[in-house]
C-alpha cells in the first residue's frame, strides 16, 4: 500500500487551486441514469471514488470516457435495476443509484452498505422516503428491494437533515408524477448543485422558504453540460494546513460562502483571513493560532469533514479547547494517532479536550478515514521531524494529487509506493 513520507517544520507558502467537489460529483455523475441522453459533466476529480462511480455507471449499461476533469456519460445498452455488491461495498454513495432507477423502472435491487470507518450512517431515512413515494421496501440475502406499481409526490419531512437521502429522492422525485415537498432537508451546497444540474436536465424543482424542496414531477429528462462546484472540504483541509505551519496559502477558484463557518472560527483563532469572490487566503506567519472550541452541525454549521484536520490546527495551537462531533459516532479515530505525534487530547463520547502544545514530532502513523487521514497530513506537516502516513489510500478517495499540490505550497512529501 502506499504512503506519504513528510519531512514537517516548514511553513506553506503560496497558491494552489480548488478542485471540483467530490461529495456533488458523485450525485450529479448518477443523475445520469435519469436519462437517455449524454450528460458532460465538467470540474470531476479523479478520485477513487470517482473511478467506484464510473464503473457503476458501466455496470448499470453507461458508456463511460474521462479526459482532463471531464466526464461524458452516454447512453449503450439497456439498463440494468440491480447494482453490485462489490462496487457498493467499496462507496457508500452507491446507494444513490436507487432512486433514480426507481423513478425510472419501477424497481431497483442494492445491497445493503453496511457500516463504515466513522459510523453506521443507516439508510432508514432513505427508505422510509421512498416508501412515502410508493415504493414497497423489502430486504433479502442482504439486498435492498425496491418496487412500486405506481409513484406520486408526497410530502416529506426528514427526522435529520441527511444530505445522501436529499440527493436520493430529488433525483427519485423529479420522475414521479405529481408534487413532492421535501421538508427538513439538507443544505449543503451540493445539494443545490445538483438541484441546478436536475434543472437543467429538464426537471422543475426549487428551493423555498425555509429552505425546502418543491418538486414538480416531469415525464423525461435530457442531456446536460454542467460542471461541479469546487470542493469546500479540499479546499478548507489545505487553509488549515497553512494555517497550522505558521504559512501563507491561497486557494484560488474557491467559495468563500460555502466555508463561512470554518473562516469564522479561523479568524477567531487569530489567523488572518481575507478572500475575493472566488480565492481564500489565510495568514498566520506571524502568530501562533489560538485554541478555538467548535461544535460539528450540519450545513451552515461546523463541517464534519472538516472536524479532524481542525484538530491538528487546535494540537498546535495556544491553549486548549474541545471538538464536539455529533453527526458520526466513530469520528474520533484519528485522536489516537496525533498522540503519537504528541498531541494532548483526551477523548470522552462525542466531545474530545485538546490541549494545545508547542510542536508535535513525527512518528509512524496510521490513516482510518478520508478526513481522519488528511487530519494526519495536516499534523505531519507542522511537526518537527520525518512522519510516515500509511494506508493513504483513504485519502485518494477524496483529495487529487494531494502531494504535488501540497508540494507546490513548498511542503516536504512524497509518495512511496507500496
């Protein structure tokens, strides 16, 4: 397996550029079985989750080229209702393909995901939305059955703001007859890209007040030349590696809006922050960030995503302060391995107390999770000495080319392949 060798210590300096958002790419790639016609999809990181979503694309019957960020997906053979297991298994945003195959058939078969690294992160809002459509829900040898004699709108209202069960039955919703109210939903700035993708493919739906979804269910929808918005996690992930060096990094082709929390608390903390319309520039050369408490929440809360690298910041930082992470169980995993790197933090339920020390030093560490290992990185880079990330792979899911771009800021890292 691969692996990252850091050489810490240095402080980033320069600019790099934001690539397309992984976390809309995946939804907006799968809108295509809505459809019968091309979709060219532009700004789509090549990412290993990219390449799982291509190759289920090409399973259910989509002809599949990628060239330089862009994605055309075209119309082969007739499709097929059930997806795999062993594509499913390796990406939980393969559950989307099942509410437009619904939409479409009638029908649709996907294995039950399961758990992963930072959670259990169940389906049931999925299913229980879908049932309110009219499907008939049913479970066997460990596959998600589908079916319906017949689809009509409904309104729905989430217990949770799920941004995956969002996706999933605006793409379902755009097909059924009817009107569909989505209730309670989330407000990532994904989910609106894919409303204007959908939008563009002929579908009528629009955000209202207090943030729901009215869906007015179409008979077809067509082609569509779109391209995904920038990522705010890859984008933030790099604004607290420079902040966490003692650097100064732009990132160009950014959003600041979409990252109004994480700057907020940035700022807080004493790095300086400035933007444009579409650049992020943080400063801190000349302070050593302070401790800031945050809190996880769902958009336009504290990300998730962004909970882990935030914690190599705070390890580094003066004085302590607590992260509290209440979207997934699990996400703490990374804790354990910035100890041995020196951090002081101490882990109770949802809540870990982070005391901030002078420097960190390097050791040999281990990646659980995308973020969890891009938290690791961003730790390895402010620390004084060699530090080796292993199992890598977790962060190709969701960062392009992650060494030579942080290579471009000035940082000392390479791959060595496993």
């Amino acid at each position: 397996m691969d692996k990252f060798i850091i050489s810490g210590g240095h402080s980033l300096k320069g600019a790099v550029t934001a690539g397309g958002s992984k976390n809309a790419a995946l939804p907006i790639l799968l809108s295509a079985l809505l459809t019968d016609e091309e979709c060219i999809i532009g700004r789509v990181p090549l990412l290993r989750d990219i390449e799982t979503t291509f190759k289920l694309l090409e399973y259910h019957g989509k002809k599949v080229s990628f060239s330089k960020g862009v994605a055309r997906i075209a119309p082969h053979k007739k499709l097929v209702t059930e997806a795999p297991y062993d594509l499913v298994k390796q990406m939980r945003a393969s559950v989307l393909v099942a509410g437009p195959l619904l939409a479409r058939f009638h029908k649709a078969s996907v294995p039950l995901p399961g758990g992963c690294a930072i959670g259990m992160r169940p389906i049931d809002i999925h299913i229980t939305a879908l049932a309110r459509l009219g499907a008939k829900i049913d479970n066997a040898n460990g596959n998600l059955l589908l079916s319906a004699d017949k689809l009509r709108g409904a309104r729905i209202r989430f217990p949770f703001p799920s941004v995956g069960a969002t996706e999933n039955l605006m793409m379902c919703a755009a097909l059924v007859p009817g009107v569909t109210i989505l209730e309670n939903v989330a407000m990532e700035p994904e989910i609106d890209d894919l409303l204007d993708c959908l939008v563009k493919m002929g579908a009528e739906m629009s955000r209202e007040k207090g943030g729901r979804i009215r869906i007015n269910g179409v008979k077809k929808l067509r082609g569509v030349k779109h391209d995904v918005i920038a990522d705010r996690v890859e984008t933030g992930t790099y604004l607290l590696a420079g902040a966490a060096t003692r650097g100064r990094v732009t990132v160009k082709k950014s959003c600041p809006e979409h990252l109004a929390s994480l700057l907020e608390h940035l700022a807080r903390a004493g790095v300086r922050v400035s933007y444009t319309a579409d650049s992020i520039t943080v400063d801190s050369s000349k302070v050593r960030p302070r401790s800031v408490s945050i809190h996880t929440e769902p958009h336009p809360g504290f990300p998730t995503d962004l909970q882990a690298p935030w914690m190599s910041l705070m390890c580094v930082s003066h004085g302590s302060g607590e992260v509290k992470e209440d979207i997934f169980e699990n996400r703490f995993m990374h804790a354990p391995e910035l100890a041995r790197m020196g951090a002081l933090i101490a882990v109770d339920g949802h809540t870990a107390a982070v005391e901030g020390v002078p420097s960190l030093s390097g050791a040999e560490v281990m990646a659980s999770d995308i973020r969890g290992g891009a938290a690791l990185v961003v730790a390895a880079l402010a620390a004084k000495g060699e530090t080796t990330v292993q199992r890598i792979y977790h962060i190709d899911r969701g960062y392009e080319r992650m060494e030579k771009k942080l290579a471009s800021l000035g940082a000392k890292i390479r791959r060595v392949k496993g």
